[in-house]
C-alpha cells in the first residue's frame, strides 16, 4: 500500500514538472533582428511561433531586460492589458513580421513599435505562454541619429600652418571623424568624443596642415551616409597699414554646399592683424583646446528669424554705362569692358536704404530655371560711392562683405575674405537671401529655395553700410532685387530710412 502510494505521489509529482516545462515541444518562440532604425521612425520588431499556429488564445508579453512584471505590451484573454509601461502608451502594438504575414492567427506575435527614441535602444523579449508551457526569445533594437554637419574652424598660425578644428554633434551611436587632403587620410592631433546629456553624442578634433591646401572633414555612422565639410584655403593674409579697417578683424565663415550625396557645411575663424598696434603678447593665438567659436561670435541666425526683418532695397541712381538697370532689375551692359573678362567694382552697384544700425533681410533673384546666372556678387559695403578703379583689390579689406560666383569657376563660391576661401558647389543659386544685423557683426546669405543657410560670417561695422550688387559679365540671366508688395513696420528694424525712388524704367 505503501509503495503504491509513493508511486502514485511520484507520478503526480512528475505530471506536475511536465506541465510547468518551460519549453513546450509543440510551442516554441523565434525573432529575427530588426534593421537599424532611425529615430522618429517606426519599426517592427519580429516575433512569430514556429511551427505556425493560431496566437489569439495565447497570452503575449513583450519586456525590456528582466522586467518581466513590468511588460511593454501585454496580451491576454484576447486583449490587451492596460498595465504596460507607461513610456509606451500610444506607441506599440502588434505588428506584421512581412507583407505576407497573417498576424495572430499565423502566429505573428510581432512588435510594432512608432516615434522610436535613443532611449528605446536595447533587448527586448518575446514571451508567448499557453496552457501547455511557454518560450521566450530576445532581440536587440539599433537607434541611429544623424547628427549636424561638421563645422570646420581654420586659424593662421605664425609659421604659414593652419590650427584646423572639426566639430559636430548629436549623432547616435559614436559617430567616426576623417580627415582627408584629397589623397590620403590626415592623423588629427587630438580626436575627442562626448554624450550629452539627451544621451547624443558629439565629436571634436584638431590638426595642423601647411596653407594653401584643400583639406576635409568627414563625420558619420559606419554603416550610413557621411556628412562633409571641405575648403579650400588661399595664403595667409599679411599685415596692412592704413587699412579702412582698424584693429582685429575677425570672421566667421558658416559655408553650406550640395554634393551628390554629402551636405557640405563648414565654420572658418580668422584672426587678421591689420594695424600694428597690438602687443605681441595681445595677438596670442587661441588654444587648440578651446571652444571651436569663442562665446563672443555671433551665431547664424535662422533663415524664418531674419526673414521677419524684411526691408524692400532700390537701386541707386547711377549712369555707369556698364549697367543695365530697369527698376530692381539689372545686368551687365554693353562691351567692351576696360577690366576684360574679369568681374570688379566696374559693374557693381550699391542699393538703398544705406544702415547703421539695426536688423534688415532681403533676397535678390538670380534668375529662372534655365537661366540662372553664374556670375554675380551679393553683399554688402560700407563706400558711399563705389569707385570705379578696378586694379583696387575689392574684398573685407577695403569695406566689401559679398558671396560671389563666377563663370570662370562654376564648381564653387567664394567669399571676399582674406585670405581666399573657396566651397565646391554643384548647383546654381536661384534666389538668395540677405540679413545684415548690423549692431552684432553679423551678415548672413541663406538658399531661400532650399531654406538653409548658405554662409555668414562676422565683422565690425562702423559708419553706414549698404546693399552691394554686381551682375557680373556675360551672363544671359539678370539679377532682381525682389520687392515686397506690403511692407510692415517691424519694432526691431533699426535706423533704416524711407526707401529712395529707383530710376524709371
């Protein structure tokens, strides 16, 4: 009797164990790795039961880690339970593992999941349970984030090399940093990494190259498309005495370009001694260490920011029989030109209201689809009659702030800076916006098709200053000086006085 009884407590005992087993043979859990997703997109994590069969009476957990009692998602008696985490209300459900998938009734117990973060990154667990036992099968979720274009900062240095700093941040995961001459990959002289707080991260790194060299920075995912900054550097500039410009000059150069693939941006900070009035000790370079742009730089403004300041700007009168002008519309006038093909001040032309103060926005027409022209300045000067000496060199030196593009070198844009600053360019302007915040330094040329910034860079202005124009030479496109049909007064405008009558058509 009593070895029966033992027997029979042993088989219970056995019957017990089996039907806790924690893999049943006809139930078993399987995932396949999700790709890498972006954030802000949406992704499906893939869980289904092999071999197929009906899910609608199961229950279905999915878990982060070992939280095992505090699931993402939980389905049970054909519904889902109201206790998942709340940092996923709204943003999961079930999803579909392929287009031929027939969900729950084919065993497709997978995880959609919508408006992925960083913080979404890790394992996930797919646990199905029935009746007869249950099993779980883990995933791990990749989150990218591209992050912004690398800013590229350039300072002479006293033995004709150049301290060049790269810098850009909020990329997930770590982003990969290369420098490059053209030829061959550069070693930085130091390459540091950072997580901010939001959890991106951020890389910077700083080398010394000879001038008059082109050199790149890339940044990017090792799997994804790079982000580029390149430029191509003239010689350094040499003291000037008697200059327009007292004092330090200094520019910052934010230049935006469109490859085929990369988005081009790059950040250039000189220092220019031009009066020689600073110690030696006052004219130190900045440490390499240092942030990329002093806290005292102005910063580009948005393209929707300045574009509230906007100000209509005429032409002025003139009878320079090298221009062409019929209201806001000019273009170069008939040969021959004594400068030859070059493009000067001979055929440059200022506007009006002229600014000493203030905030002011306009944007200038290169011409139509077809015809857009690929010769022109836009900027602004500070002359109050523009010379036509066109042997004098025309560029920040001398009171000229422009971008300028020329049919001589269509591949790229230049700044009038010192020393030379080239930016490959792959596309023609359409219509360019202007902003002059005259009280912090900063003039600023903005892509109003593609609403971005195209360049800006920083300087002191002193006495008044006025919109600069040059249609080049030979161009079969005009340039127009875009008008506003309702003007409004903006409480932050400056100085800017009523607009001067253009000449009559």
């Amino acid at each position: 009797m009593d070895q029966r009884m033992t027997h029979s407590w042993l088989v219970l005992l056995c019957a017990s164990l089996c039907s806790a087993a924690p893999v049943s043979e006809s139930l078993v859990v399987q995932v396949g790795p999700p790709d890498s997703v972006p954030c802000g997109h949406t992704t499906v994590l893939p869980c289904w039961l092999s071999p197929p069969q009906n899910a609608e009476d199961l229950e279905v957990r999915w878990y982060r880690g070992d939280h095992f009692d505090h699931p993402i998602i939980l389905y049970q008696a054909k519904k889902f339970d109201g206790s998942q985490d709340a940092s996923y209300d709204g943003r999961v459900s079930f999803g579909l593992k392929d287009a031929a998938s027939g969900g729950l009734k084919s065993g497709d117990v997978s995880l959609k999941l919508v408006n992925v973060s960083i913080v979404d990154v890790g394992e996930y667990t797919c646990y199905v349970s029935s009746d007869q036992g249950y099993d779980s099968s883990s995933l791990r979720l990749s989150v990218t984030e591209t992050g912004s274009p690398p800013l590229l900062s350039a300072v002479w240095k006293d033995d004709n090399m150049l301290n060049l700093s790269c810098e850009s941040e909020g990329w997930y995961p770590q982003p990969v940093l290369r420098w490059s001459d053209g030829q061959r990959d550069l070693t930085p002289k130091s390459l540091v990494h950072h997580t901010a707080s939001s959890g991106f991260r951020s890389v910077h790194s700083w080398l010394l190259v000879r001038s008059s060299s082109e050199v790149s920075c890339s940044v990017g995912l090792t799997t994804k498309e790079t982000k580029e900054a390149r430029l191509h550097l003239g010689s350094p500039p040499q003291p000037k005495t008697g200059s327009s410009v007292g004092g330090w000059v200094a520019f910052v150069l934010l230049l935006i370009a469109v490859l085929a693939v990369l988005g081009v941006i790059g950040v250039m900070y000189f220092k220019k001694k031009v009066k020689g009035k600073k110690s030696r000790s006052e004219s130190k370079h900045t440490d390499e260490n240092e942030p990329l742009l002093p806290k005292d730089v102005v910063q580009p403004t948005a393209l929707s920011t300045a574009n509230t300041f906007y100000v209509n700007i005429k032409l002025v009168e003139t009878e320079n029989k090298y221009l062409k002008i019929v209201g806001s519309i000019l273009r170069d006038g008939d040969g021959p030109f004594p400068d030859g093909k070059r493009v000067t001040r001979l055929t440059a032309i200022r506007g009006t209201p002229g600014f000493s103060g203030g905030q002011h926005y306009w944007e200038v027409s290169l011409g139509k689809t077809g015809f857009l022209k690929h010769s022109w300045w836009v900027g602004v000067t500070s002359a109050a009659e523009i010379p036509h000496d066109f042997n004098v060199s025309t560029n920040t030196s001398t009171g000229f702030w422009f971008l300028s593009s020329s049919s001589s070198s269509e591949d790229c844009l230049q700044f009038s800076t010192e020393p030379k600053v080239s930016l490959p360019a792959h596309e023609r302007l359409q219509t360019v916006g202007v902003y002059l915040n005259y009280d912090s330094g900063e003039l600023s040329f903005y892509n109003v098709e593609a609403q971005r910034l195209i360049g800006s860079f920083t300087a002191t202005f002193t006495g008044e200053v006025f919109p600069l124009f040059n249609p080049g030479k030979d161009d079969k496109g005009s340039m127009e000086i875009l008008q506003r049909a309702e003007q409004t007064e903006s409480n932050d405008h400056g100085n800017s006085v009523d607009l001067a009558e253009g000449p009559s058509p």
